[in-house]
C-alpha cells in the first residue's frame, strides 16, 4: 500500500472551481483499480491550499491512473485554478516487528 499527498495551492479567485474539480474527478478516481480512499483537506495554515490524500494498493496503480487518459485531460483543468505548482508525496508504510 503507499499513500499519495498532493497540495494543490489554488488562486483565491480560483478555489471554487478547483473545488468542483474535486468533486467531479473524485468520482472517477475512486473507481480507478487498487484505489482504497480518497480524502480531501486544506491546510490550516493557508486554507486556499487544498491537500488531498489517496491511499493506493500500489505504486503500479498509481501511476497507471497518472498515466490515464482521464489524468491527461483532467490535470490542465487543475493546473489552470493553480497559483504555484503542485507538490506532492508518496509515503509507504513501515513494515517492521514492534512499530
């Protein structure tokens, strides 16, 4: 399983329609294979910045949905409610005795 955190720093005059994205999109991701749970938050700090968080089977699954036709035209429409780039991370778990 990995995790995947991606802030998305939306123009204030923007951040409605980057929100509709969301909603629309989710749908699409949610149904995409080894997709477990798709949340969406902003941060506390600047709370024009929204953060999602997937959780993923794998890493393959992941990027073949990045590689998706769906993610090539939908990421343009992201980019465009944008007011710096995208940052995002991919976490995995600790798979260790105790921790």
């Amino acid at each position: 399983m990995i995790v995947r955190l991606v802030f998305l720093p939306a123009k204030p005059e923007a951040f409605d329609r980057l929100a509709e994205l969301y909603e629309e999109g989710s749908k699409v991701v949610r149904a995409q294979k080894g997709m477990r749970k798709l949340e969406l938050f902003h941060d506390k700090e600047d709370p024009y910045t929204l953060v999602t968080i997937s959780h993923w089977d794998s890493d393959e699954d992941l990027q073949a949905y990045r590689h998706s036709q769906f993610f090539k035209e939908f990421w343009p429409k992201v980019r465009e409610t944008l007011r710096s780039r995208a940052t995002a991370q991919t976490l995995v778990p600790i798979e260790r005795e105790g921790i």
